[in-house]
C-alpha cells in the first residue's frame, strides 16, 4: 500500500514542478518583471465625444434663404436639433442613422437665426450652436391680391384663385411650386400664367359645391430670380357656395336658372340684336364678376354725334364678360323679351326678374350662352372655362 500511495503522488509533484517551470519561462520573455499579467499601469485611450458639425457656420453672414441647413454629428448621433428665427421654427428631418440633420424649408430673408444641436455617444454627450443671419433680397416677393379675397364672401363653382405678385417672378417653377391649393373636396385642377406677375388657377371641372378651399403662397425665401426673394406666405380661405348655372339661349330667348341642379327661376331675356359684332352677344361659359346698381352703359368706341352712339343707365346690372355684357334690368325691352333680340350685346331681363338675379348671384357663378356665331374670349373677363383644360394646364411652369 505504501508504494503504491508513493507512486500515486510522484506524478502530481512531476505536474507541479512543470507548471512552474513554464510559468518562469512565460514572465521571463519581455525581461520585466511583473509583465506576466499584462498591466503595465496605462489606461486605454479615452472614446471621443461626438463631434458636431453645423452648416452655415456660425459668423455667416448674407446667407441666401434657398440654402439648406445642415446639422452632422460624428462619433455619436444627433438627439435633437432646432433652427429658430424669433418665434418662427424651421422644420427639418434626421437620416435613417441619425447622424444627419436637414431643413426642410426655405429661410427667411433678412433674419438672424440661431442653430442648436445635442448628441450623444460612447464618449457621452456633446451640444454645439450656431447663429449666421440671412442677406436683404434686392427685390422682396410678396402677394399683393389675391381674387377672390373678400372676407366672408361666397362665390360660385367656377371661380378661379388669381394671384397678382408685386414684382416680376423670373424662377416661376420654384414660384408655382410653394403654391398651395387644399380644398375638402379636391379636384383636379391647374395654374396658368398670364405674364410675370399674374397666375390664375383653373379646376379641370367646376368645384363641387358647398365646401372650403385654402389657398396659401408659401413664399418665404423662395428664390424667384436673380436677389429677388419671397419675403412672407399668404393664405387665404375660399367659400364656395352652391351651384348656380344659368343656361341662355338666343334662339328661344330665356334663360334658365339652376341651383344645385334644381330650377329656380325662368326668367324671358331679350340678347343682342347682332348688326354689327359689338352687339353680337358672346355664346360660351361665362362667369359672374362683379355688379352695380345703376352702371351706366356707352357704346364701344364711340362719341356722343356718332351714329349708333348710347348712354343708358340700367338698373341691377351683372357683368359676364369684359366686353361690356350684363345681365340687367330692361324695362324698355320688356316687349321683346321671350320673343326677339334687341339689346346691345347684354341679356335684358324685366326689372324684377333681373333684380332677383342680382340679389341672388355669387362671384363666380356660371352662365353658359347659346346660339350665336361670336365665340366667347377665354380671356375676354373671367372667360377661361372656353379653353380646353389640356390647352389650360399648358401655362403652367410645373407641367411637361
């Protein structure tokens, strides 16, 4: 039993006395001692806070109002980041990483803007600010009117949104663009421009009835040509009332008043007598425009002496084209109406039925004439239903 015990230790001390052998050789190879556990006594380096880089930098001065915020965070991503001028706040979106702030929107011109960012990251968190101010355009785009724009007032399914700027726009792509049409029963519809300053916008079908439609020029810092910048939005807030459509005929001499589908009124006209083409009355779809009670009515170029010279004051007058034709009360015609054209080009009514339009209509209400050989102007008035909506949408800057 003892030299078996004896044998069975012999070689656990053999082990023990190889273990510390290659120990003494391991802490022996770099011939420092205490090197065998490999704490020299340095630290690992420090991790670097993130880094935050703002754009404009901070100093910038005469910044264009189309140029883009932009916020980058290395070694870390961006926590939150705000671009302000007085109470006004940019708006801007993170990347999928977020490590990279954009605006969103133009800057206005003329301001001071502050920029705040903070991040966060293994070297723990950092913040970073910025303030650059924005350049004086030459020329400030603003909105000077916008029809129609009468507060509290209703109008008709076919009005159009005309819009008249202040100064030539030369960038009407990046004008028509911040131009903003939201309605609660959208339809399709298009801008048109009629020179530099004048952009009119045309549904594709006349607006359903009955609802709201917001129009806003989101113009601030748009840049609309060469140091011409917008310099404040517009908006406005548009009724749109029930659908009034008159149908005239010169042939059977009436006209028919519908409201929402549903006739209301038939009302015995008298149109023009057609002997020359100035008392010729336009055949199309007009609009209602504006009213006056009494207007007193000349003949086209003519002066008092000339044959086929006139002044009439009429009563109740509804005007539907540019070229002098109204809706308005005739009791002079009252014998010819339902029955033969004599007027100068306008649509006699008697006198009551005449008032009750005008105290019914609505800018914007429509009035389709039938049965003459002059063709209403699309541009003659607000006329611009004649043209074709294909043809319409070609005045755009946005459409190919």
């Amino acid at each position: 039993m003892l030299s078996t015990g004896s044998r069975s230790r012999w070689p656990i001390a053999g082990v023990a006395v190889a273990l510390a052998a290659a120990l003494s050789a391991c802490s022996g190879g770099s011939g420092t001692p205490g090197s065998a556990g490999g704490d020299s006594g340095d630290t690992a380096p420090a991790v670097p806070a993130p880094k935050i880089t703002i754009s404009p930098a901070t100093g910038s001065a005469k910044v264009r109002p189309d140029k883009t915020v932009v916020v980058t965070a290395a070694d870390g991503e961006l926590e939150e980041v705000t671009v302000q001028a007085g109470d006004e706040t940019v708006e801007g979106e993170f990347d999928s990483t977020h490590t990279k702030w954009t605006s969103k929107e133009p800057l206005k011109p003329s301001a001071k803007y502050t920029v705040s960012a903070k991040a966060t990251g293994k070297g723990g968190p950092a913040t970073a600010t910025s303030r650059f101010t924005t350049l004086k355009p030459k020329v400030g785009l603003e909105v000077v009117d916008v029809t129609p724009g009468i507060k509290g007032e209703t109008v008709g399914i076919g009005m159009p949104i005309m819009v008249r700027f202040n100064a030539p726009v030369q960038d009407k792509a990046a004008v028509e663009q911040a131009l903003e049409v939201d309605a609660e029963k959208p339809v399709k519809g298009a801008w048109r421009w009629i020179d530099d300053q004048y952009v009119i916008y045309r549904t594709a079908k006349y607006w359903p009835a009955h609802q709201k439609v917001k129009f806003t020029a989101h113009l601030t810092g748009v840049k609309a040509g060469p140091n011409t910048y917008g310099i404040e939005d517009h908006s406005t807030t548009i009724k749109i009332g029930a659908a009034w459509i008159s149908s005239v005929s010169t042939r059977t001499h009436m006209m028919v008043v519908r409201r929402d589908g549903k006739v209301v009124q038939t009302m015995k006209i008298s149109a023009g007598k057609a002997t020359t083409r100035e008392y010729t009355t336009t055949s199309g779809v007009h609009l209602t425009m504006e009213r006056g009670n009494p207007v007193t009515m000349i003949s086209p170029g003519k002066k008092e002496g000339d044959p086929g010279y006139y002044k009439e004051v009429v009563n109740h007058a509804v005007r539907i084209s540019n070229s002098g034709e109204y809706v308005h009360g005739a009791p002079w015609s009252v014998g010819s109406q339902g029955r033969a054209n004599v007027s100068h080009g306008c649509v006699n009514a008697s006198p009551s039925q005449a008032k009750w339009f005008y105290d019914n209509f609505h800018r914007g209400d429509v009035v389709k004439i039938v049965g003459t050989n002059r063709i209403l102007e699309w541009n003659n008035g607000w006329g611009f239903w004649q043209m074709p909506f294909s043809k319409w949408r070609q005045g755009s800057a946005l459409e190919s």
